[in-house]
C-alpha cells in the first residue's frame, strides 16, 4: 500500500462515487517498487461490485486519463497474467490514445478525414484504442463485455458477459390494485358483500372510505378463513353488532372484536355438543338388614357354604327363629 496512491486517489474530483472507490483500491494495491497489477477476481471482491461493472469504470478511468491497462501475457505458457494498471501519478505517464471506431467514425477529430472510407486502420491501434460506446469495438482481454472474446488458455468457455435474451422487462398485462380487486370479487361475492352491507345498515351508493373498493372484501374473507365463520355466521354477527352499536361502523375493522367473539362462541357450541353425557349412576345396592334370615336361605340352598362363614352366635339365632333345623345345619357341616 502507498499512502501517496492514496492520497493521490482520494484528491481527484469530478469522479462517480463507485469509480472513485475503484480508482481507491487501484491506489491501495500500488507497490512504489513493482507498480499496481491485482487480479479482477479481487479488485470485485475489495470494491463489492461486479467484474462487468468493475470493467466499467476502469474503463471510464482510462478515458479520462487516471490510468492505462497494460495487459500481460506469460512468455513461456502464453497465459494470462494480471493486468499492469499504470496510474496517473506514476513517472511517464500517458494516458491511452483515442483512435476512430472502424464502423462508425467515433473519436475523429473535427474537421479530420475518415479511415473507414480509406479503408486504412492506424497501425497498432488495436493495442491503444478505446472501446466504441456504441459497437464496443478496441475491448481488451482483460474487458468484460457482450461482445465475442477469445478464451482464456486456462478456461475453456469465454470469459465474457453472456447479455440477456430480452432485457426489456414487459409491462404487467394488469395493474396490481385490478389484480387484487378480482381476487377479492372471487373470495367474497357480490351478493354477500351486499347482504352484509345491508345487516349494517349501510347505503350502497353512499359508503364511507373504508367500505370501497377490494380491502374490505379482504377483511371479510380473513373472518372466514382465519376465524372459521361461515358467510350466513358473518352477516348474523353484523346484525347482532347493531344492537350494541346502532351506529353503521365506519369500516370492517370496526367489527373485528365482534367476529371474534362470535367465533368463539362458535368454538364453545361445537365443545359442547362433543361432549357425552354422563351415565346414570348405578343403582346403590340395598343393604341387608337381617342377617339371620340371609344365613339361613344361604343354608337352607344348594349353594356353597364356607364352614367358618356361619358363627355360633348366628346360628343360635337362627335356630330360635326357626329359620332352619339342627339336621340341615348338620347336614351343611355347620356345628
């Protein structure tokens, strides 16, 4: 870096913001003993532009004469090598000659005599000569461009821009705001909007602001797509919204709260009816009274009968009550 190039750059004036900033990291990359020659890849990269654009304003640079791009070849391999950028401030600068375009005349001095129709071209001006602005001719190895170039030995394609098929960009067949109004005309119809307009009490030939057009539309769609209500359920909670407000709301966002409030009512009736009734309870047992007389059919039956179920007490009172006889408990190994 030369704190000198720099300077040099910075002092400069009548230049465009971003062809400065190239002509700055030109400068930054200048060694007073080898000169400037960094790679395109990374003049972009230091500039964050891109290698047409950065071709761009190198070349505005050379025609007003703040530099001369030398390019290098290397004499064994006869690649590429990084472009030598000869800055302005260095000793024995000259800044790169203007010669005609061979097409057209560009570059000819007033009053001075056409090549073209000479058929004589200036020797060696292919090396010196400056793009035509309108047929581009005098581009370099180095230049990025829409024009063909020879590739590079290292890469097998061509380095050059490849310009767009249809750079012109057609115009939308519809506007946007129309767009968006047909949408809103398929989401909610005609008939709706007018119902509802009508449960609100609103004159269709004198609505508010906020009623025309296709937003509102929108709004009401949104009620029925993000709170799940029903067009017939929208109009239904507009009429009951007049009891509260007997006012015609200003506009559809005036009746948010209320289609809130009407889905989730319509939340809490679809609860409900989910929900399953609850089972009758079963009938309590009765509970047994005589104990005695419970004993004695359990004795007097075929059914199984522990030794050890039937105490003494009970069956001295079944005994005075008559309930059983001494043979039968006898018989069921009561004792």
């Amino acid at each position: 870096m030369s704190h000198e190039a720099t300077n040099w750059a910075i002092k400069q004036r009548g230049l465009k913001p971003t062809t400065k900033i190239v002509l700055w990291h030109l400068c930054d990359r200048f060694n007073p003993d080898y000169g400037c020659f960094p790679s395109q890849d990374r003049l972009a990269h230091d500039c964050e532009i891109s290698r047409s654009t950065l071709n761009d304003h190198l070349g505005q640079l050379e025609t007003v004469g703040l530099l001369r791009r030398v390019p290098r070849l290397d004499p064994v391999t006869k690649r590429q090598l990084p472009t030598r950028y000869i800055l302005g401030f260095e000793p024995g600068f000259t800044p790169v000659a203007v010669v005609p375009c061979p097409e057209i005349g560009h570059g000819e001095d007033e009053g001075a005599e056409s090549t073209v129709d000479a058929g004589v071209s200036p020797p060696d001006a292919a090396a010196d000569a400056l793009p035509c602005p309108d047929f581009g001719h005098g581009i370099g190895a180095e230049a990025v461009s829409d024009f063909p170039a020879d590739p590079c030995p290292e890469n097998p394609e061509s380095r050059v821009r490849i310009s767009d098929t249809n750079p012109v960009r057609e115009p939308l067949s519809k506007p946007v705001k129309e767009e968006e109004d047909a949408q809103a005309r398929a989401a909610i119809s005609d008939e709706v909007f007018g119902d509802l307009l009508a449960a609100l009490g609103l004159d269709p030939a004198a609505l508010p602001g906020w009623w025309q057009g296709w937003p509102p539309r929108l709004h009401i769609q949104r009620w029925r797509d993000e709170l799940g209500l029903t067009e017939a359920e929208i109009i239904a909670a507009a009429e009951a919204s007049r009891q509260e407000h007997p006012e015609p709301p200003d506009g559809p966002k005036a009746l948010d709260r209320a289609m809130q409030r009407a889905a989730q009512r319509k939340v809490e009736d679809a609860g409900r009816k989910r929900r399953k009734p609850k089972a009758a309870p079963a009938p309590a047992a009765k509970p047994i009274t005589d104990l005695p007389a419970f004993y004695a059919d359990l004795v007097n039956s075929d059914r199984y009968l522990p030794v050890s179920a039937i105490s003494n007490t009970m069956r001295d009172a079944m005994l005075a009550r008559g309930l059983v006889t001494a043979e039968r408990l006898r018989e069921r190994g009561v004792r």
